[in-house]
C-alpha cells in the first residue's frame, strides 16, 4: 500500500506503523503539515481508536486508514454514508456474503453478526476539515479468545486472502463518485434500511446519560435513529451506542 494513490486526494500519506491514522491526521492538519485533501494509510495502528473511549485492535493485515476532506459542508450524517459506500462494495466484490452483509447504526459493519469494519468521524470545524477514519478485517488470520466471539475478518468468513490495494480503490472510486449527490441531497436511507442489522429488533441505546429500550424502525432522512419506545411513541436518536439487541 506504500505507493496508492488516488485521484480524491492532494497526497496520501503512508505510515508502516502509526499510533492512529486519525490522530496523524488531525495533528498534520494542526501543524499545518498536509493542506486539502489528503489521506493517512498505515499497515499497522498500535493505538487504534474506536468509538467512545474504545480501542480498535489494528494488526498487520487490516485497512487502516483516515481520509481528511477540506471545505466541505454535510447536510446529513458522513459516517453513514460512508457505511453504505463500504456495504456496496463489500457485495460489489464479493456477492457470497451479501446476505449476511449488516450495516449497524450508527458506525460499524457486521458479517454472520461479528464485526468486520468501523468507521470513526470527526468535524474539525476552525479548520474546515471532516475526518474519516476506517478499520477493516481483511486480511487477519485469528483473533483472540476475548474478540473472536465479537469479530472476524473478510479472510475467515472467504477463507482467501484479500487483495487491499483492489478493496480500497474500489472503495475510494464509490465514495468519489457518490460524494456530491450526498453533498446536494440525503443519505440512501432506503439502502441503508434494507440491509440494516437492526431494524425491527429490540435494542438498548446507551446516550451517556440514560438508556433508552424499544423497537428500533430505521432512519430517517438525517441518519437519525427511530426507536419506538412504546406504542405509537417514536423518537430520533442523532448519537449513541447501542449495547444490545434481541429479536
């Protein structure tokens, strides 16, 4: 991955091993180090973030990487769309695992219900830009006893290694060529709603300060959450993490 390029980005920047991509990221940017679009790519995250105050296990093998977009104004949410670029390509390039392909509100992607993919954004606005961090399981062999019940990877459930260079290009082609419908309109909220690992299931979503149970229905048009916590009561949930979910 040291020499990908790709048009959406002034330069990509390329790390063997890095701590966090979006970390590099965000201090290039404070330093006034990397300027307009540009895209931190590592081999390997020692300090790997993930939501809350979670970490992201990001050993050799995996695609860790955080694209850094300057100037540009979200009318809805960047990390589903992002999420719903992925899940295209993911059944684009490999159709077997379509139905058991899942994207789960509001950041994750889940196939045979572990995760494989997490996405991490974050909108530094006195500096104009939206970083975009993404973790995918391609390419690692076995987990340990504490994730393997909770994660896999693309090469277990495909039992064949996969080609990154091919996922993240054609990745970065999707993203490109879907960003400005996004940019002037809404989310692909139909998408998302059919291959939502959630919807229709009961869930517990952890706001931080309180828990709220109910039916989760989908999104609406913003990325918002709708979860029917009793009859004919339906609220939007804009942030959280759900913490469970049963049929």
């Amino acid at each position: 991955m040291k020499d990908f390029q790709h048009p959406l980005f002034d330069e990509v920047i390329y790390f063997k091993k890095v701590g966090s991509t979006s970390s590099k990221a965000e201090s290039l940017i404070k330093s006034n180090s990397a300027q307009g679009n540009f895209l931190c790519l590592a081999d390997e995250q020692t300090s790997g973030r993930g939501r809350g105050k979670n970490s992201w296990i990001s050993p050799k093998g995996g695609l860790w990487l955080t694209q850094a977009l300057y100037g540009f104004s979200f009318k809805s949410n960047i990390t589903i769309f992002t999420g719903i670029c992925l899940h295209k390509i993911f059944v684009e390039l490999f159709p077997s695992i379509s139905q058991n392909l899942k994207i789960k509100w509001p950041n994750d992607i889940y196939l045979n219900d572990k995760k494989i993919c997490g996405i991490l954004s974050s909108h530094l606005s006195n500096r104009k830009y939206h970083l975009i961090g993404i973790g995918i399981n391609t390419n690692i062999e076995q987990f340990d006893d504490e994730l393997k019940t909770s994660a896999t990877s693309l090469q277990i459930e495909l039992k064949k290694p996969i080609d990154n260079n091919k996922l993240l290009l054609s990745f970065l082609d999707n993203f490109a060529s879907e960003l400005p419908g996004f940019v002037e309109e809404e989310l692909d909220i139909k998408y998302f709603n059919k291959h939502s690992l959630l919807k229709g299931l009961q869930i517990e979503l952890d706001t931080d300060y309180k828990i709220f149970k109910g039916k989760a229905k989908g999104l609406d048009k913003n990325g918002a959450l709708l979860i029917e916590l009793k009859p004919g009561m339906i609220q939007p949930f804009y942030a959280g993490s759900v913490i469970s979910w049963t049929e």
